[in-house]
C-alpha cells in the first residue's frame, strides 16, 4: 500500500495529512514529501494521521526526523487524529512526551499492537 501527503499552507500554518501505511517501504518517499515543506521560524506544522492505517520503527524514525528539522528551525508540529493504535505506538516509545499530540478528535481503533 502506499503512503500519501497532501500538504495545505496557510500564512504561517502548515496542515498536512497523511494517508496509507508508513513503513519500511513506504517512509522514504513519505520523508522525501516532508522535506520539501518549506519551514520559517514560528510556524505551526499540523499533521493529521488519521488516515495511517499502520506504521512501525521507520516510520516513527521518519515522524522523529522531521520533528527535529522542524524544531531546529523555530517551528513547532502538533500531531492530531491519531488512532487508539497509533497513540500507543507513541506512548510506548516515549515519544507522545516529546511530540505534541492533540488527544482531541482521536479516531477509535479497537486493534491492539
């Protein structure tokens, strides 16, 4: 399956929503898309993943790369619309510590990982 990044900018607002499985085949063209957003200082990058149905190590290794460009530029990421099964994915790792996640709208996912 593939992965899609459809990116929507906004003065200094970046929403982006990524759709499919993130994984080792997959993350590379993802990380490639991610870093062709264009990123000022003060900017507010939005990821919605509410259409991931899957993603393992690299594509958290991914998620973490940009998340680190986008801090080193002054920017900040919000991740939103995660599902049961991803936001485990996050709290296990640690990570839902380090990347803000909005627990708002989070999409029901009954599958443990």
């Amino acid at each position: 399956m593939d992965c899609k990044l459809e990116i929507n900018e906004k003065e200094n607002k970046v929403m982006g929503k990524v759709n499919g499985e993130v994984d080792a085949f997959t993350a590379p063209d993802l990380r490639d898309q991610l870093l062709e957003v264009e990123l000022k200082k003060g900017m507010l990058v939005e990821l919605n993943l509410e259409g991931v149905s899957y993603m393992d190590s690299t594509g958290l290794g991914v998620i973490v790369a940009f998340y680190k460009n986008i801090t080193a530029k002054g920017a900040k990421l919000k991740l939103t619309h995660l599902s049961q099964r991803l936001q485990r994915l996050f709290d296990i790792t640690g990570l839902s510590g380090v990347i803000h996640i909005e627990k708002e709208g989070a999409v029901g996912d009954h599958e443990r990982i």
